[in-house]
C-alpha cells in the first residue's frame, strides 16, 4: 500500500489516501475502489505526490 496526497478537480481540496502499489507483485491484481474526494464525493481527482509506503 502507499499512502498519496491528492487534489481534487471540482473543489480543490487536499487530501490524503492508501492506494494499492501496482509495482508490487503481491498487490498487483487486487482489485480496490476509486479514489474519492472525501468533501465533495467527486472521482475526479490528481495526484499530487506519493508521500510513503504503508506497512
């Protein structure tokens, strides 16, 4: 897992998240939820930066 910073398209708010790392070859093929804006509800959002490896 990693944890990344996000910025969403429709209200411009901040946030951080743990998304699945595709590099690694255990979570490769898992399969998780689309990351969300957590104020506005909306998937339209960047990355920013990737902050750290969760454990």
């Amino acid at each position: 897992m990693l944890v990344k910073q996000f910025k969403c398209q429709r209200c411009n708010y901040r946030f951080e998240c743990e998304v699945i790392d595709r590099e690694s070859p255990y979570e490769r093929f898992k399969v998780g939820p689309p990351v969300r804006c957590p104020k506005c509800d909306s998937n339209m959002v960047e990355v920013i930066r990737v902050i750290r490896k969760a454990s």
